[in-house]
C-alpha cells in the first residue's frame, strides 16, 4: 500500500496538524518556545563566529586514532579552531590538543570538521569543539581577551 503525501504541505501547520500536541497553526505557545530556542541557538551560534581568532600551533589527528598527532599552524576561537591542510573530511572526528600560557597543561580538546574551505593558501578545515570542559572554555576565553587587551596597547 502505497503511503500518499498531502498535495501541499502549509509551512505554519506542516503535513500532520496538531502533531507536536498544541496549536495547529504554530502561532500559540509551541511556535513561540520554538522561536525562541531557535534564537538562543543562532545566538551562541553567532557568539562562537564572532570570537576572535588568534593564531595557535595546533597538535592533530582523526579521533580514535593511535597514530602520531601532526602539528599545523592554525588560529583558535572560544568555539573551535580552524587549519590549513588536507585529509579530513566534513563530518570527521577529530582530536586537538594545543598549549595556553594560563595552563600548565596542554588542552585537549574533541571536535567534529564542520567544514573545509578552499582559499589562497589551499583548503582550511573548521572544526567546532564538542564536549569542551569547562575549565578549558573559560582558559581560552581569558586567553583570547589577554590577547585582545594586549592588541589594544600596541
């Protein structure tokens, strides 16, 4: 028996009214709680874009891996880190390890490639960090505003 898909789908009701268990038309509590985690995400999201980018020695290599980390020149932001290089994918897992002044301990850290542009001096990876301990969020964030203050008073 062949499933038969509504002839048009309204996108403030979506294919099966009432579904999500409120207003059908989304304009009630559900669309108003979804609005709003929608908001709160593009935020954080946008935090993360919007945090500076220093420039950091990077120590890498594919999550679960037992080979060597390879280190590469790369910048880090309060979210991820980014690098020059070939041979990961989006969607890889990787691991990053990398070294703050504050510290006394490398960071390590555990991410996915968001993704991997192509520019002047090759293709970038992007990765997000995931998982980050909350120690190691607030070291970069302080690592970051030292940098900037420093910037300032040159």
């Amino acid at each position: 028996m062949d499933a038969q898909l509504p002839e048009r789908v309204s996108p403030e009701v979506g294919p099966f009214p009432g579904a999500w268990g409120g207003d059908t038309d989304m304009s009630g509590k559900i669309g108003t709680a979804m609005a709003e985690r929608n908001n709160s995400m593009s935020d954080k999201a946008e935090d993360r874009r919007d945090s500076p980018r220093i420039p950091m020695r990077l120590k890498l290599r594919r999550a679960g891996s037992s080979a060597d980390f390879e280190e590469r020149d790369g910048d880090l932001s309060l979210g991820g880190c980014a690098w020059n290089g070939e041979g990961l994918e989006a969607g890889a897992q990787v691991e990053a390890r990398f070294k703050l002044p504050i510290l006394p301990d490398e960071v390590e850290a555990k991410g996915e490639v968001l993704h991997v542009t192509q520019g002047p001096q090759g293709p970038t990876v992007h990765v997000r960090f995931a998982d980050m301990p909350v120690e190691a969020e607030l070291a970069i964030a302080r690592h970051l505003d030292d940098m900037r203050l420093a910037g300032e008073q040159h």
